[in-house]
C-alpha cells in the first residue's frame, strides 16, 4: 500500500514538473519538453492515472480513483515549487490554459479529454513494446491541440490556487476530464481487441 501511494504521488511529481515547464517554456517547445514527465513516468513504472486506465483489467480498475488522487497531490507538491518560479511570461500561459477550460462546457471537456487519453495510452503502448517515439511525439500532440490532460490540469489548477485565482468551474472541469481520459484511454483496447498487448 505505501508503495501504491508513493509512486502514484511520484507520477503527479513528474507530471507537475512537465507542466511548470511548460508553462515557462510554452509553444511547441514546451510541448515537446513536457514528454519527459511521461517518460519519467514509464522509464520508473510510476503510478500515472492515463497511464494505468487503458491497461488494468476491469476487475482492478477500481484501484484508479486513489491513483487519480496521489497523482493529483504530487501535482501539488510540484506547484507548491512552481511558486518559487512565478513570472508574468508563466502567468500569461497559465492565464490561457484557464481561460481554455473555462470557456469549454462540461461536454467539450469531456470530448476533448477522451482524445488526449487514446493518445496516452498508445504513447505508453510503444513505450512498453520497446518504442518511445510516440512518446516524444504523441505528447505535443495532445497539448497542441490543446486537450485536455486530467493530471497536468490538476496541477495548472493547483498553481491558479496557490497565486490566489480558485474558481469553482475547476473542480468540475478536472472531474470531466478524469471521465473523458478514463474514456479514451480504453478506447485503443477496445478497437484493437485481441491485439491489444498489456504486457
């Protein structure tokens, strides 16, 4: 059990630490640099909510919703750092990425996330069938096209908290995306059926 909770807040630590550089880096740059949260994540086997839910039997699946809340307090602990690091260049980033979810309805979040899942979950695919390019390239995909991912979200939420600026639609916002990356990451699994690999 102690092994479960360090490394699911190990995967939010990394997560988080993929998104303050994002946000100091920001455009296809950040994107790019945002892939070493990830590859962190599958290179130590962490416990990472979308890199979990495609993969678990249903029967384990359970075991997703404290993953999803570990990973959510490492995101903490990497904003409670980012704090440190605060410029208006970040501000302004951070400041979309808000005004981003904030303008998407419940649905749209939702919709949205279920794409960044599939793209999760055939990224750690390759990873564990000994390929990390679509690693290095699957993620700025999902953040070019500006979805949704649940644990970089908790932690550009943790960070809007911590500077003062909580609104209530977050909570909802993260909760539909956490539907929609559950979703999505099942979906190649589903599609690929037999041929879908878990090893």
């Amino acid at each position: 059990m102690r092994n479960f909770i360090s490394m699911s807040i190990f995967a939010g630590l990394m997560i988080g630490i993929a998104g303050l550089v994002f946000l100091h880096v920001g455009g296809l740059g950040g994107a790019v640099l945002f892939a070493f949260g990830l590859m962190s994540v599958t290179l130590t086997k962490a416990l990472l909510f979308t890199g979990k839910a495609g993969f678990l039997p249903a029967k384990e699946s359970l075991q997703l919703l404290p993953m999803v809340i570990c990973n959510a307090l490492g995101c903490l602990i990497t904003a409670y750092i980012a704090t440190y690091t605060v410029n208006d260049s970040m501000l302004a980033t951070l400041d979309g990425i808000m005004a981003a979810r904030n303008a998407a309805s419940w649905l749209g979040i939702c919709v949205m996330s279920i794409g960044t899942g599939v793209i999760v979950t055939l990224a750690v695919y390759g990873a564990r069938n000994g390929s990390y390019l679509p690693l290095l390239y699957g993620v700025p995909v999902f953040i070019m096209c500006g979805l949704p991912h649940s644990i970089a979200d908790a932690f550009y939420y943790w960070v809007a908290i911590l500077e003062g600026r909580f609104a209530t639609w977050m909570i909802a916002a993260w909760i539909w995306s956490v539907v929609g990356n559950y979703i999505g990451c099942n979906l190649p699994r589903w599609f690929m059926g037999d041929k879908f690999e878990t090893r």
